[in-house]
C-alpha cells in the first residue's frame, strides 16, 4: 500500500475545505513544477470541471510581496555594467567586465541570500586580498596590483550602487 503525498494530502484537503470553489484559494509551492503535480492530484479529486485555484511558487510570492520583477541574469549584467561604469574611473570593456561580474553578481546573490551584512564580507574578502599582498615590497608594486588591490576596495561600493540602481528600477534578484 502506497501511502499519499503531500501534494496528494492537499489536493484531497482543498477539495474538501472548498467545495469545488477555488476563487478565493492560494497555494503556494516551493517551486512551479509542483503545481503540475498539485493540478493532476487535485483533478483525481474533483468529479466535476472547476477553474482551479492560483497556484504560485515561494518565488513568486516574495516577488510580489516585495514589489520586484525578478531580474533575469544578463539583465543583471547589463545592469551591473551601468552602474560599474558610473563608480569607476577608467572601466573596463564588457567583454572584460562580463568575465568576472557574473561571479561577483552570484557572490551577492548569496550573501543576501543568507542575510549576511553585505559591507563586513565584503571588507572581510578585501583584507584577505590585502594580507596576500603583504609580502610585496612597496617598489614592486606594479600599477596592475594596485589596480587589483583597488578593485577589492571598491567591492562594498558596487554592491550598494548596485542595490539602490535595482531597487530604483523595481528590479531585484533572488537574494
């Protein structure tokens, strides 16, 4: 004997607590391929043809709740370039730029992903750069390592340039 999934469970609970009157009904999944799922049990649970109710993945939810369009990924590139190019000096050319954002833009994504202060990691991960330099003497010091060196300073000044730039175009992203 097989036992019901939750997704199962559900159905059977919303075609009892509903009565066939999905309107005022919300569910939300964890993703949008449960509610596939979810719309086949619910049918084996129905006798008659109904609209069915607004199934919605958690994301979705958020990005409701928040008041944001989800940013797809080369958005956020085309995007993070608009603003690199307002904070640096001399920028460098998108296909350069394109190399390592899209690392960065997923290294953002995951500190607010876990809600972690985005100014002391990122100042953290700039004084590990600063520490492996350390045994540099300063005359060979070459213009690309202060370059380089500059870069991880300016870390907190991208992400929260970034952050106002989206926010102030209604877009966001996962974390």
């Amino acid at each position: 004997m097989m036992t019901a999934t939750f997704l199962d469970q559900l159905a059977q609970k919303l075609a009892h607590d509903f009565q066939n009157d999905f309107q005022q009904a919300v569910v939300v999944l964890p993703n949008k391929r449960a509610k596939l799922f979810l719309l086949a049990a619910l049918q084996k649970n129905l006798t008659i043809p109904v609209f069915a109710p607004q199934v919605i993945s958690i994301e979705d939810f958020i990005e409701t709740l928040a008041g944001l369009q989800t940013a797809d990924s080369i958005t956020q590139l085309f995007e993070f370039y608009e603003v690199y190019c307002q904070q640096s000096s001399s920028p460098q050319s998108f296909e350069l730029f394109a190399n390592w954002a899209k690392t960065l833009l997923q290294d953002f994504n995951e500190i607010d992903r876990y809600l972690l202060d985005p100014i002391h990691v990122l100042t953290y991960i700039k004084d590990i750069e600063d520490i492996k330099r350390w045994g540099v003497e300063v005359a060979d010091k070459t213009q690309l390592l202060e370059n380089y060196v500059d870069f991880w300073k300016r870390l907190p000044a991208y992400y929260q340039a970034l952050y106002t730039h989206l926010l102030a175009k209604g877009l966001g992203y996962q974390g």
